[in-house]
C-alpha cells in the first residue's frame, strides 16, 4: 500500500514519517519498509564521518508501523491518536546506514482494553537490526496545549 495509506492511518508527517510503503497487513500483523536516503537531518550528527540511523528511529518506525496497524482496531471517530506508553527488551544487533532500506514487522500479541502490546522485528540486508517489545494506548487530540 502507498504512502497516502499511511498518512491516512496515522498523523506522523515528514520529517519524522519513518515508514515509506506498507508490504503487507492483517488483523494483527503488519510489515513496512522505509529506505533511508541520508538526507535525513540525524545523519549531520550521528556521526559525522561514519552516519548510522539512531536506535531511537528503528524504534520509532517500529511504533508508526504499530499505529499504522492499530488505526484498523480503533474507531477512526474516537478522536484519539496511538501513543507509546513502553518499551522494552530493545536489542540492537545491526547498524543501519545511509542507503539501507528497513523492513519493519510488527504484531499484536494482546489488547487490554486501550492498551495495546506488540512486538517489532526490524531487518535490513536479510539481518536483524533490531528487535522491541511495546504498548501503546489512544490519546485524546484535545489536549489543552494543542
């Protein structure tokens, strides 16, 4: 599915949409890729003269991937953005450089009413790159500072 899909599904936009097509998608699973140009505004200072992608933004892709996936579990009417509430058991076992193109799998492993856990696998080059657990819950737009 196409970028407009995604943006359709989520409210994450450039700079910081991290995800660019979604490959497949099911009920509770749900597969991304993103490629990285180098152009991206990390890459000046992690690290000038060896760039690689932030473990934070494998992260992040993880969790817009999930949001992407829970926008067909919540009520588009709710008025209610997918936020992370936790991660955990984050293992980085790969860099990812200028270039590179992540696949980002996610799933659902449970629902407690508006909590949602998942489990992420990023991949690139055939090679974990890295590997979370996290939640999320719906939070309302109407916060007072927005």
């Amino acid at each position: 599915m196409s970028l407009e899909a995604i943006k359709a599904a989520i409210p994450h936009r450039e700079p910081f949409l991290l995800l660019d097509e979604i490959v497949e998608q099911s009920d509770t699973r749900i597969v991304c890729q993103k490629t990285f140009t180098g152009e991206e505004f990390w890459y000046r200072g992690h690290y000038p003269g060896f760039p690689i992608t932030p473990g934070v933004i494998l992260c992040e892709a993880a969790m817009q991937a999930g949001a992407v996936l829970l926008s067909k579990h919540v009520d588009q009417a709710a008025d209610a953005v997918p936020v992370a509430t936790r991660a955990s058991d984050v293992q980085f076992k790969q860099m990812v450089f200028p270039g590179d193109t992540i696949t980002v799998e996610v799933e659902l492993t449970e629902r407690l009413a508006n909590a949602y856990f998942m489990k992420a696998k990023i991949t690139t080059q055939n090679k974990t790159a890295c590997r979370l657990t996290f939640a999320c819950t719906l939070a309302p737009k109407n916060h007072p500072n927005v």
